[in-house]
C-alpha cells in the first residue's frame, strides 16, 4: 500500500518573538503605523505622535476609553485607545460630519469602533511580519476618572497622539 504525503496545515503559525524590548518594538511599530493608516486614510487628517512614556496609574482624566485584548503563542497584552472629549468631537466630526455632545452610545461606539480599526491594522501589519494574534471584543469605559485596567502584570506605556491640536492617548500593555 502506497502512503501519500500529509496535506500541509493552512493556518500559518506565528514566528517566535525574540525579547521582550523586540517585542514590543513590533507592537508600537504595528500601532503607530495603523493610527497613521487610519487618520490619514479615513479623516484626511494627520497624527503626531509624541513619545512613549510609561503609564503612572491607571486613571484617566474623562471622556470615552476602548481597551482591546491581543493574545498571540508568545504575548498576550492588549491595545486601549483614551479619547477625552475634544478629540472625540473632532474625530466624530471628520469622520461623520456631526459634533458629539455628550459622553453617550454614539461616543462609546466611536470609541469602539476605533479601538478595532487601531487593533485589527496592527494585527494585520504584525501578521504580515509571521506574529500572529487573536483579538477580543472591545471593553468600553467612559466617564470623569474611569480606570483602564490591562489585567497584565507588564508596565503600560502611553502613546500621546495628537490630531489637529487635541490630545488622546493609546495604551499598550504585553507580556
């Protein structure tokens, strides 16, 4: 009896991520493409990003947060996107052509919506580097002084992003 050859498995299995400051290198590098990605394709508008910093605790200051969890064979962590009011208005108005007034379902949907687009580029662009990472449903959070909680013993760093003269915030926290 003559044997054939195994069918290769299709599901691409990810690349081993060397050290952690690697790691973690792709991952800003994934978002801050993706925040670029989206700004630019979506609002026509551009992004400064400043630097990195880590995260001194865990409140923000008001407005709309999204936080999105990545799990891959070698890091877990997830992705949180901080909108405090201005920006989400200026956000809503690019995009939609009508002003948010309040911290609403509409606001926590853009928010939302956002945090997926920001999470679903990054997993694509990482993706395309052999790193493969499973995505969870986004976690909304609004309201003066709500907390975003990594549920990761890794330290959280903040990425200022500022859109034409207003200021939010993304969260990355791997392990």
């Amino acid at each position: 009896m003559e044997r054939k050859p195994r069918a290769k498995k299709s599901a691409k299995k990810s690349a081993p991520l060397k050290a952690d400051k690697q790691r973690d290198a792709l991952i800003l590098s994934a978002v801050v493409d993706s925040l670029h990605s989206i700004f630019e394709t979506m609002m026509s508008t551009k992004v400064v990003m400043g630097a990195p910093f880590p995260k001194p605790k865990n409140t923000v200051q008001s407005g709309v947060s999204a936080l999105i969890g990545m799990n891959a064979d070698e890091a877990r962590g997830s992705v949180a996107i901080s909108l405090p009011m201005p920006a989400l208005n200026e956000i809503s108005c690019k995009l939609f052509g009508e002003e948010i007034t309040a911290i609403d379902k509409e606001a926590a949907g853009l928010a939302g919506e956002l945090s997926n687009m920001l999470a679903g580029s990054a997993k694509r662009i990482l993706s395309e580097q052999g790193i493969e990472f499973d995505m969870q449903t986004p976690q909304m959070m609004h309201g003066d002084g709500h907390e975003i909680e990594h549920h990761h013993d890794g330290q959280t760093m903040l990425l200022p992003v500022n859109m034409n003269g207003h200021e939010f915030f993304v969260e990355l926290n791997f392990v």
